[in-house]
C-alpha cells in the first residue's frame, strides 16, 4: 500500500521548510517592528461561530465534524473569526490593540496553483480604532514585509464594501439577490465580464440591471478621478458617500508615506467574506496574475459584536504563505531569506573528536548555528557534505594545537583558534 497525503495537502522537507520560515521569521520580525503582539486559539471552533458571517461560498468549504459529545465543530477556514470571539469574550483588554498570529487553516476546495486544502496564513488586525489609519498602518507594514522578501512586482487593490453596497441599491438589485451579486462580482477577475454576466442571468437578475452596474464599476483614470467620478454617481447616498471619503483619505495617506508600491482602486472588488463592513483591498503580483492575491483583508466593525460583544471596530490584513512562497522562488535566487548553517565542523580523526565538540559548544554559545559531522568518514567527504549544506564556513579541527577556519565560498583558509575563529565570523556578519 502506497501511502500518501490528503488531497489538497503537503509535507514539508528540510530545504522547503527552511524558505517557510524564513518568510514566517521575516514577517514576525516585521509584525514587531510595527508593535503587534502574538496570540493564539484552537484549530476549531464550533460550528455556528465559524458560519455566522462568513458567507454562503464559504461556509460550504468548511470541514466540519461532530465530536463524541455530539457537538457540531468545524476547523478554522481563516483566523479573524476566532480573534473576534477572544476579544468578544476580553472586554477587559485595552484598546486600540495592535495582534498578529500565523497559523495552519482548512478549506475544502479544489486545489489548483497556489490554492491548498491545508494551508498557512498570517494575519495582523488593530482593533478598538474607526481611523483610516488603521488601514494605513496595514499596508504600510505590508509593503515594508514585501520590500524586506524583495518582493517588488505587485499592486494594491483598494475598495470599500460601503460604495458597493451602495452601487447595488443604485441600480436597484433585491436585497435577496445582493449577495449573489457580490459573489459574482468578485469572479470579475478569473472568468471575465461575460462570466460575470451569465451569473447574473442565473440568479435572475434582470439584464439592465447588470449593465447598469458595470458601468459604475468599469470606471477609468486614475485613483482621484475615480473617486471623483463615484462621488458624484452617489452624492445622494450618505453610506456610499462614506465609503468614497475613507478611500480618499487612505490614497492621500499612502501617497504622503511613500509606500513604494502601486495602488489602485478597484471598484469590482470585493473579498468574498460577508463580514467586512468598509475599506477592503488585496495585493496581486503583476508578473504572476494566475495566482490571484496573496495577501488581503479589511474592515469589520461588526463581526465581533456579533459573536457577543461589545460594539467594537477592527481592520486586518493576512498573508497567505503558500502563495507568496510560490511568487518568492519565482525570482532569482532567495538564499538570503533561508537561514543559513554558519559552520560545519570537522576533523580528521577520532582523536581530534573531543576537541571538534568543545568547538562546537563554542560556536553555539556564541549564539553561531553550528553542525559538527556525526558519521565519522574521511575528512574530505565531510568538507563535500559542508559544500552541499551551503554552509558559509569549515572549523576543522586537526588536534587541541592546531585548527583551521575555511571560508567555503573563497576557499580561504587559515590557522586560528575558536575564539579567533567566532571573533571573525561575528565580525563579516
């Protein structure tokens, strides 16, 4: 019997695993900077709390069980849920809050480029604020995270479930058919105008209708423009007009802080959850556009209020690991985001053993991954296996008198000690 994994889910080898985290450490190491704190919850919840206001196409992609008390559980098909009932159930904690947690979640869907039944996301909310800084803040740290993975050809889309619910009473759409509407909207992109179309047909949505619609959401010139244009389509909806001057304010925003990255508004966007209430957006790589986003999210100011609790506003915005992995390895070389083995050490014969492993504390205390050859073959197959793990630097160890620090890279080597050697080493990093 040949066994293997789920559909729709992988294993993980060393070499892959070492790009994985390197891209988690990087965005942790980011979450920091930009003062976000971890947390934590359970891979599933139950039922009714995933379901409430994620959506019709979601809810159908949620793995769901009963436990042996009978109880209907489902596995998390995202992170912002749960956080809403932990902050749901702590009115105690003080806010705004700036959270960020990565962590594994489950959808079942069909598996295509980038798209995994098992997948990892990382997600950063601020909670407790209505500003459009908070939105801010989001893509701004996004796009230093990028910067830092070198991550360049991408754009970000910008919408506001405000305006889209207001273009849809413009054009007067049943409320019963609004959310298909959305749902089909949101497809703009993978199936085209004509796709689009059709489902629309199919929901029974009155042609002139669609056609009426597209023309507030085809709406050239740039991000000023834009706004202009939509503001006057609905000055007389005060929701709509809302959602244009929060879109305002994060575009001269972002401008003003240099983001280092194209942003566009997008009036077809609109995130597939139910429970965004204003600003949404997504970040797509412009040279990989069959991978769709990588990263998304937006405003939910009602979702935890929802779940029992108090009337409190929050934003976020997730990664989806796997596909910014795959736009990743696509670009030449990412070597510097894996964390490399520093030094291999090894040595000639087992009497030099003893020495090679009071090397090897050395290093390590000294805070320098270190890998000291277990297998006891010749000196020379030890060096080729150094070379194979890419380690930066060789410590071979001869005898208690005499040591050798090898560059791999240059093949420079010289006599010296470990505490010479650790002294060179910290100072090229």
């Amino acid at each position: 019997m040949k066994y293997q994994t789920p559909k729709g889910t992988r294993d993980f080898l060393p070499e892959e695993m070492g790009l994985r985290r390197g891209v988690i450490n990087t965005l942790v190491s980011m979450y920091g900077i930009y003062g976000f704190k971890e947390w934590d919850g359970p891979a599933f919840e139950y039922l009714d709390t995933l379901v409430g206001k994620s959506g019709e196409s979601i809810a159908n992609e949620i793995y769901t069980f009963k436990d042996k008390g009978g109880r209907n559980l489902g596995l998390r098909f995202e992170l912002t849920t749960s956080l809403a009932r932990i902050i749901a159930g702590n009115p105690q904690l003080k806010k705004p809050l700036r959270l960020f947690n990565i962590g594994k979640v489950w959808r079942y869907e069909q598996p295509q480029a980038g798209r995994f039944r098992e997948f990892l996301q990382a997600d950063t909310d601020i909670v407790g604020s209505t500003s459009m800084l908070c939105e801010v803040e989001l893509l701004t740290m996004a796009a230093a995270a990028l910067k830092k993975l070198k991550v360049s050809d991408s754009t970000i889309l910008l919408n506001n479930r405000k305006i889209l619910e207001a273009q849809l009473r413009s054009v007067n759409i049943k409320d019963d058919r609004k959310a298909g509407a959305l749902r089909a909207l949101d497809k703009l992109a993978k199936i085209g105008i004509g796709g689009v179309k059709r489902e629309f047909e199919s929901q029974g949505i009155p042609m002139e209708q669609f056609e009426e619609l597209m023309k507030w959401v085809d709406i050239d010139g740039n991000n000023q423009l834009k706004l202009d244009r939509v503001g006057r389509l609905l000055t007389n909806d005060k929701v709509g007009m809302e959602g244009v001057e929060e879109l305002r304010q994060i575009t001269n925003l972002l401008t003003e802080s240099s983001l280092g990255m194209p942003i566009q508004i997008n009036f077809s966007l609109v995130r597939g959850l139910d429970y965004y209430t204003g600003p949404i957006y997504e970040i797509r790589s412009i040279n990989q556009k069959e991978l769709g986003s990588f990263a998304g999210g937006g405003r939910y100011d009602q979702l935890i209020q929802t779940l029992s609790g108090q009337a409190t506003s929050a934003v976020g915005i997730s990664f989806g690991i796997e596909r910014l992995i795959e736009i990743i390895k696509k670009r030449k070389g990412y070597s510097d985001i894996i964390s490399p083995m520093e030094v291999f050490i090894g040595y000639p014969n087992q009497d030099a053993l003893p020495v090679a492993f009071i090397a090897a504390k050395m290093f390590r205390e000294a805070g320098i991954t270190t890998e000291i050859d277990l297998t006891g073959r010749s000196l020379g197959k030890q060096l080729a296996y150094a070379s194979a793990i890419n380690a930066k630097y060789s410590f071979i160890v001869f005898s208690a008198e005499e040591q050798k620090l090898k560059e791999m890279a240059s093949q420079k080597e010289e006599t010296m000690d470990v505490a010479s050697a650790i002294s060179e080493i910290v100072k090229k990093k």
